[in-house]
C-alpha cells in the first residue's frame, strides 16, 4: 500500500474517531440534530454511563 494511501486512511480514520467520541463522550445535548427536542446526548445516554462517562 502507498504510504500516501495509507496516509489518507489514519486520516480519515481518525477523524471519524474523533467524530464518535464527540458525540459519545463529550457532547452534552447543546446542539440539536433531528429537531428541537432531538438531542444526540438521548440517543447515547446508556452507552455513554456503560462507557463510563458521566454526563450529569
């Protein structure tokens, strides 16, 4: 695999990683997604707790 291929994947991949860790471990339902009353944070609540992230 060409190191700039390769390269391109870490990126990528990473940022989606951050992505998911945002939404999962920092995120706090500040921002709505799917409407006024549609937080992200609800979708996540359990698995945030099992994860071991507290979030209130």
């Amino acid at each position: 695999m060409p190191v700039t291929k390769a390269l391109a994947w870490l990126v990528g991949t990473a940022i989606v990683a951050l992505a998911v860790y945002y939404f999962i471990g920092v995120d706090q339902g500040a921002y709505s997604v799917f409407g006024k009353d549609m937080h992200v944070h609800e979708f996540v609540h359990d698995a945030r707790h099992f994860l071991g992230f507290p979030c209130h």
